[in-house]
C-alpha cells in the first residue's frame, strides 16, 4: 500500500469529486483513477461508489477514511521529524563537564541551546576530565567540558575559555595581606591540590609555574574537587592554586586569593569524538565557540 494511493483517496473522499481532487493533487483524472482502483484492488473492497453524477464513500471507505487521514498525518509527522532530526533540532545529546565549568560557562551554553533547539533533550553529567575522555571514546557521551592541556586518541578538543591562575591562602596568612609577593616565598607553603589522576595537564601546568621559580610545590594533600580544595585552605590546611573564575564565584570566608604572576592560563576546552558528524553535536560546538568568546580572559 502507497502512500500516494491513501493521498488520492482521501483527497478524493474529503471532496467527494474525481475532478476536484484532481485538481488538488496535480493529476489527470485518469491517473487519479488508475490509483482508486490499484487501492480498492489490493484491499479487495470498493471504498468509493460513484456514478456520473455523484461520489460517495461506500461503509468500508468510511472506515477507511479515518484510519488512512491517521496515517497520512503519522507519515507527515515522521518526516518532520526526520527533517529537524538532520537540521539537528531533534534528538538527545549527552554532556559531560567538570564541576569547576558549572558556575558560569556551562549554565550559558545550555541556557543558550534550549532557546534556540527547544525540541533537542540534554542529558548533563558532571564528570572529571579523565573520565569524560573515555566516555567520549565509549560513545556514553557526545560532548566534553574538560580541563586543558588534553589529549586522547580519536578524539577533538577545542580550547574555549582561558583565565588566569589564582593563588587562594587562609586570611590569616602572611602573604594574604601583602600587595606583592614573589613565587620563592611559596617554597616551604603546603599546598592542596586538585588531583592529578582526574586532570593531569591542569595539574602539570600549575606545578610548572613554580617550577619554572625553582622549586616544585609541596602538595600534602590531593582532592577530588577544587570546592574541597576551596574548604581545606579556608580550614588553614595549606595554599592551593585554582582558576581566577572559581574564586571570584567562591571565595568562602576565611580565604585570600592573589594573581599569581606570569602568563600561564587555566583552559577549558570542549571535547567531541573526531569522526562525530551529528548534527547535534555540530549546532552544539558553534553556539559553544560564539559563547565561549564572552567568557575569554578578560571577557568573563
């Protein structure tokens, strides 16, 4: 049974006329005809009783009628879906994002997408870098906030967000009031530190501003998030270093934060599988990068 063969007969039943619906579908009479009987033949029914005069449904067409209209719209509304499904407004896509990107970055960027895709579902998972690069090759996830410096086979990462660095310290510290300080004076500080295993480019960049000073930072104490890292310096447990954006969303009481000198920037970057050529990911990755620009240094 043809699509085009429903098409002509409900065109034919809502009109009740051959030449009216005709007319409506573009066809000759004939070819209208031809595509009645070819219906009726494979139903082994008549659905129209017509003569020279007048057109109506025989009781099987009545029937019929109602349940080929359903169909005709079921067909529509899967076309359209297909239609938003390749133009990539339909469909679920799957984020994962570190905690640290939640506070402003994120929240924008799906904010931002929802307005604009409101038919797409997102799935959001806030995971550590390391485990969202193996989502990402395990297509458990579509798209990745992670950490930078990063790189993992397969996979294509963006930077999207550059800040400085921040030394956080207890306020009762020497050096919370101090207008300027020099990076050897960190030398004997214990340090908390987010840790390596969940990021180790992030961590390998900060550590390689002191050791750039000379000397390699005394961490006594690694943590699973930088909000712990956050609690356990206000706590007088040691200094930390964590991106700008973190402490000026924040800084609790009983924490001072510094800039801490230098050029060296804290990235987050956007992940996604390098062969992916959904069009989900695709609106995604574009709204990311014209987002990402108002939260550049400087910008944030």
């Amino acid at each position: 049974m043809e699509l085009r063969h429903l098409r002509s007969f409900v065109a034919v039943a809502e009109r009740l006329s051959f030449i009216q619906a005709a007319r409506f579908l573009h066809l000759s009479q004939p070819a209208l005809s031809a595509q009645i009987q070819a219906l009726e033949g494979e139903l082994g029914t008549q659905l129209l009783e017509r003569d020279r005069r007048s057109v109506r449904l025989s009781t099987a067409g009545e029937v019929f009628l109602d349940q080929a209209q359903a169909t005709l719209a079921q067909a529509e509304l899967a076309a359209e879906s297909a239609r938003r499904a390749a133009a990539g407004d339909l469909g679920v896509l799957r984020i994962g994002f570190v905690a640290s990107a939640a506070m402003d970055l994120v929240p924008s960027i799906v904010l931002a997408y929802r307005r604009k895709y409101p038919r797409v579902k997102l799935e959001l998972q806030n995971l550590r870098t390391v485990m969202q690069l193996a989502s990402l090759q395990e297509h458990s996830i579509d798209v990745g906030y992670v950490r930078l410096p990063a790189v993992a086979k397969d996979l294509t990462i963006m930077a999207m967000h550059r800040e400085p660095f921040a030394l956080i310290l207890p306020e009762s510290h020497p050096l919370a009031k101090a207008k300027h300080f020099r990076l050897p004076a960190l030398q004997d500080e214990p340090f908390i530190a987010y840790a390596r295993q969940w990021a180790p480019g992030f961590y390998d960049r900060w550590v390689s501003i002191f050791t750039q000073a000379g000397f390699s930072p005394h961490v006594v104490q690694e943590t699973g998030d930088m909000y712990t890292t956050i609690a356990l310096v206000a706590a007088g447990a040691g200094v930390a270093v964590v991106p700008s954006g973190l402490v000026k969303k924040r800084l609790q009481q009983g924490v001072a934060a510094k800039p801490l000198p230098g050029k060296m920037l804290s990235e987050i970057g956007v992940a996604v599988r390098s062969e992916d050529t959904s069009p989900l990911v695709r609106n995604f990755l574009e709204l990311s990068k014209l987002m990402g620009r108002k939260f550049s240094t400087g910008q944030s």
